[in-house]
C-alpha cells in the first residue's frame, strides 16, 4: 500500500462540493476534537469534545480493540453529526527522516522518495504510506526532503474504524505535523524543540520552518495528580531535551541549524514551576506553548477554555486550522 498525496489525504473532495470534516486528535487514552468558526475579526473556537478511550483500545498508537475504537467513533457521530473526519495519529508508529534528493527537471518525483524508504525505515515500500515536503534547502542540484511514513497496517486499521462508524476519512496526519501547526508561528523560520507530554508517552520533536525534521518519542508521560512524581518527571525530561539536542547537532540538517527555543506542550506544561526547573541550566528559551499562536491575539479574542485545558488540545488545534483554511 503505497500513498503519497498532501499528508496522507485519502479522498479528495471535488471543489464543489467541499464538505467539512471533523478534527480529532487520537492518543492511546484520549479522543479530542476542535472546530473552529469564522468570527467578527479574527477565527473562533466554536467546541471542543475529550472523550477517553475505553482501556487497551490503543497502544502505542496501535489500535488493539478496533470495536471499543469504533463504538468511540459512532458517540462522537451521533453527538455532532458528522459525516467526514481528518485525524492527528499518535507519532509512535512514524517515522520521519531527512534526505537529499537530485531534482530532475528542478523536480522531485514520488518515485525517487519511495527509493529511500528502505534505507531508512524497517519496512518495504509497499507496505507504508508515506509522504514527503521540501525543505527549501538545495545544494548541489540536490534538494533537502523531509519524508514522513506510516505502516499501512497502521493506516487501514483506522481507516477500517471511521468507515464503520460510518465516518468517511478525508486525511491523515501525524501529531507532530498538527501539533506544530498550531504552536510555532507560520513565519517563525528557528528550529524549536517541541515537547508534548502526554500521561504515558513523551514526543520531542525537532521542528525548524514549521516542518517537523525528527521525532524522538519515549514511553512515559507525566501523572499530573503526583506532585513528587511530577518533580522526578521534570528532571528526567530535561535530560531527554538535553540528549535530543545533542543528537540533532551531530546528525541533523546543517541548513536547520541547532534548536534555540523548547515549546512545551500537553498536559504537563501548565504545571507552574516545571517550566523552571527545565529552564534551569539549559542553555535555552523555555516557554509555555500557546495553540492559538496562528488563530487569534488575546487583544482581538479570548477562546471559551482556560489555557491549562487548551495545552491538551494542540494536536486537534493545529488539525482544526488546516481544515478551517481548506473550507475557506
């Protein structure tokens, strides 16, 4: 199963006819979903929905109990109506890697993307679903490409679960896509280190020009009830962000160039002094991520959801300002 369209998009819709599609961010525990709605001067929040997920109905972004998953799907249809949706995929089963293509022509062709997956990634090219973006970096005729890849295991399984909650699949994206779009500003070219804490799994992704370049992702999370083990997680994450820098500075993009800032995301970064503690000692800016970056300034509109509530919301956010501007 070999794909490669704008992010994994699976069923375009004929111009007249462009039907709005639900945005839900999917993580082992959580459903979230965001719609957005022109307002007087500036894009507004128009709901949101958190639906947790039936234990062991996905793991490691791998659907276990499709049924629990689809019976999910239905309540969310029922609830709002819908008859199309786009998910943010949880980034474990990604894979995300950097290559220098020659551009035939001054273009770069599917085929010659689909010749490096196997050097880069544990599967053959006809078992993935993939898709790729230029970086804007060329050297010698060669051009700088991000590709993004996916089992297609992985793919038909959610693909299996809309269609029977009778939910038609529009397109696909990884968190780290969705999650960037909505936290680094558009015309913000430095490359950020992105961290997005969740309860049981913690993604660092290198983002520089708004495009995710390398995503590390580590199996534990944050228990935001455990204060004592809250402190232990801080610190331990400030070694993941140390360890993650280090590796990108000895094998990253040279045109990407070291991360400068950490934008922390999900449901550790409201916690108050945990922004301190990372900040202490890393020669870095450390900030709390804001998901309406490229939506709204407080000036103009304050969304109906406090800002530690909103930090769990990132990935549907940035999901929601895609399909916003594809309606629009």
């Amino acid at each position: 199963m070999t794909v490669r369209s704008c992010f994994f998009k699976f069923f375009p819709t004929p111009s007249f006819l462009v039907m709005p599609a639900a945005c839900i961010a999917v993580s082992d525990d959580t459903l979230r979903l965001v719609e957005l709605k022109k307002g007087k001067r500036t894009i507004e929040l128009k709901d949101h929905l958190e639906k947790k997920l039936p234990p062991g109905t996905l793991e490691a972004g791998e659907i276990k109990e499709i049924n629990s998953l689809v019976s999910s799907f239905k309540e969310i249809k029922s609830e709002y109506g819908i008859r199309h949706a786009s998910l943010s995929l949880p980034e474990e089963k990604s894979y995300i890697y950097t290559t220098n293509i020659p551009a035939d022509n001054g273009r770069i062709s599917e085929e010659q993307v689909a010749f490096t997956l196997e050097k880069n990634i544990p599967f053959g090219v006809d078992e993935v679903v993939f898709d790729y973006m230029e970086t804007g970096e060329e050297k010698d005729s060669e051009r700088e490409v991000v590709v993004i890849a996916l089992p297609g295991t992985v793919v038909k399984g959610f693909i299996s679960a809309l269609k029977r909650s009778g939910i038609k699949p529009l397109y696909f994206e990884v968190e780290s896509h969705s999650l960037s779009r909505a936290v680094i500003n558009c015309d913000d070219p430095r490359t950020h280190l992105m961290v997005h804490v969740q309860k049981d799994t913690t993604n660092i992704s290198v983002v520089s020009r708004n495009i995710p370049r390398f995503t590390s992702t580590i199996h534990a999370g944050a228990d935001i009830d455990n204060k004592s083990d809250l402190r232990k997680t801080t610190l331990w994450l400030k070694e993941e962000i140390e360890r993650v820098k280090s590796y990108w500075r000895t094998h990253g993009s040279s045109g990407a160039g070291v991360p400068q800032t950490v934008i922390l995301c999900g449901e550790m970064a409201g916690q108050g002094s945990e922004k301190d503690i990372i900040s202490s000692g890393l020669d870095m800016e450390v900030n709390i991520a804001n998901v309406w970056e490229n939506i709204t300034t407080f000036d103009e509109y304050i969304p109906d959801i406090s800002h530690s509530e909103s930090l769990r919301f990132g990935a549907a956010v940035g999901l929601a300002i895609r399909e916003f501007k594809r309606i629009n």
